[in-house]
C-alpha cells in the first residue's frame, strides 16, 4: 500500500500490439517506473468504449502497483472521439467474441514480454469488459485471475447467440483456469441476480475458485462516477475487494 | 449490460454535425446504453453516413416515452401534409 514517504512514478501512453489474428492494434499503456517485478493486468472497456473512464482505471492499476494495458477492442471500427466510435459499434450489434478475446489475448501476450513483469497477469472489465474478461480467462491460457464486473451475458439463452455472440460464456466455465472475483448489483437487469447466481453455481460445479457479492441498492456499473447509477460506498467496498483479490494471486512470489 | 438491440435502416437526408451539413444515409436505431441522457438504457437515433467516418454522426438519445411522442409527432405531421396535398 502506499505510505507518504514512497517515490511514485508512472509512465502512460498510447502503444501498438499484436491482437486478433495477429492485427495490430493501439492500447493505453500504464506501469508503474523502476525495474518491476510488476504484475500485469489487462482491462477490457465496457460498451460506451474506450473512453476516458477507462484511461483513468488504467491509471489507477499502475497507481496500485500493476503493468496495466486497456486495448482498443474498438479499432477496427474507425477513428473519432470514443463515443462516436462506440456509437458505431453498438449499430453494429456489439463485436464479434472471438475478436475480443484474440485482442485481450494478445495483450496478455504483449505483457508477458516485457522484462518487468512478475510472470502473473489478470484481466479485469466492466459491463460487456466483463463479460469479455471471462470469455477470455476461460479460453485463453495464461491469465492468474479474472475480475467480472456485472458483466451481463455471461448466461444467455438460445434466442440470444448469433453470429458475434455464438456460444454463451457460461458454458465455456469448465475451462476457467483461474480465480474469479465477480462485483454486481442487486439491482441490475442483466445480468440479473437469478443470472449471477445461475453462473456462481456453475462455478461451484465444476469446482472453481470463485469469491461473488451481489452489492444491495445498487444496479450496473455503480462504479462509474460520471453515471445516474454510482453508488459511492459500493464502488469504494468494490475497490477494496478488488485490489485484496489481485494481490492475493498476482502477487510476486 | 449492452441490449444488443439495433435496427439499422437506409434513409436519404442531411444531418448537421460537429463540422457541419453533411448527406446522411443511414439511421442506426437502438436501445441500449446512451452516453449522455441520465438513464441506463435509452432510445438512441444515430444519423450516420459511414463513408464519411465514425465523427459524421447526428445523435439523439431519448426516454421511452420521448422516442414514442416523437414517432407520433412525425406520423402526425406527415399525415397533415398528405391531407393537406404537400406530399407528391
């Protein structure tokens, strides 16, 4: 934790890394200075894009110790300010799951690469993140830990799938080779608490690692500050569980 | 979490963005997250033309019972000017 008297710098910028299929993608890039042994995360945006929430999150991990990398899961849709590309996006139904994954993967990749990295990734995201997040730590290899934030769609019926969304993360659980940490609402329309709770009994199923809370007077994305749906103590409870979670299995050993 | 539910459809019109008057071509009708209404789902119009890129884009984002008023309104006006014989 950090203490008063500590030395702290960071360096964030744009980079370039190999993602699905090998295409070359931009990502913000945040690490704490010195020589490491960091842990590294790799953030998957929600939705409304990768905006300036997720600038300040990626931040907000290096503040916290980690290498951190949020790819732009939105590059092959153009340029233009976060919200005219996501708005882009969401016309187009959302993406394709496998894009996602190979672009989170191939930053988990790109962060196993560096000389400064203690040899432990996670992957955290928010909203369709989360949902991304899972469907990434279940079929990728490499990933130490995985923090889903009311990610809705991770249980979906038949009517649901289609060609970007073909197989419900769900089922993809036996396949999960690492602890999860999932924050949701009591409150939330998807997923629904009789979702989440549908996905924490597969996980017990099937005998994973997995630690839930399902936060009261709270709906989805309660940790954006900029949003009607902020919930103050939740958010500052959720961070709290998350930054225990990460240190408990990223840490150096 | 993001609804998914989209229905794009092709129109013929201008639409005045950040830069100015541009020929819109495409409508983009959802209702899902909005970026800016204070709601977690909205009724969301995007007036886009692609070929232009993602900047060329008109937004509205809308309650449920603004989008419905607003259908309404524009059924209303347009069966005004047909009775009125304006529509060739």
């Amino acid at each position: 934790m950090y203490q008063t008297n500590m030395y702290e710098g960071m360096v964030a910028e744009t980079i370039t890394l190999p993602g699905f299929n090998g295409e070359l993608i931009n990502a913000y890039f945040a690490r704490p200075l010195g020589d490491g042994p960091f842990p590294g995360m790799v953030l998957a945006h929600h939705m409304p894009g990768w905006d300036e929430w997720y600038r300040e999150t990626t931040r907000k991990y290096a503040h916290h110790g980690y290498a951190t990398i949020s790819p732009n899961l939105y590059f092959r849709a153009g340029h233009g300010t976060p919200e005219d590309v996501a708005a882009k996006v969401r016309g187009d139904g959302g993406l394709p799951d496998d894009q996602a994954v190979g672009d989170l993967a191939g930053a988990m990749r790109y962060m196993r690469s560096l000389p400064y990295i203690n040899g432990k990734v996670g992957i955290f995201g928010t909203c369709s993140g989360g949902r991304h997040a899972y469907l990434t730590a279940c079929q990728v290899p490499g990933f130490d830990a995985v923090v889903d934030c009311w990610g809705g769609g991770v249980v979906m019926s038949a009517s649901d799938l289609n060609s970007n969304r073909p197989v419900a993360p769900l089922d993809y659980t036996p396949d999960l080779a690492c602890p999860i940490l999932g924050l949701f609402g009591a409150d939330d329309r998807s997923p629904t608490p009789e979702q989440v709770a549908q996905h924490e009994a597969e996980l017990k199923k099937y005998g994973k690692n997995y630690e839930f809370h399902i936060y009261p007077d709270a709906g989805h994305g309660f940790f954006y500050y900029n949003r009607p749906n902020y919930r103050q103590q939740q958010a500052v409870d959720g961070w709290e569980k998350i930054f225990a979670f990460l240190g408990k299995y990223l840490a150096s050993e | 979490m993001c609804t998914m539910i989209v229905k794009k459809v092709n129109i013929d019109g201008s639409g005045k963005g950040t830069a100015g008057w541009f020929n819109v071509n495409q409508a983009n009708v959802s209702y899902d997250h909005p970026f800016h209404i204070p709601m977690e789902h909205a009724l969301n119009i995007d007036f886009i033309n692609e070929d232009l890129g993602p900047g060329a884009r008109v937004a509205v984002e809308l309650s449920e019972q603004a989008a419905r008023s607003l259908v309404a309104s524009i059924l209303e006006v347009l069966d005004q000017a047909k009775a009125g014989g304006h529509l060739i």
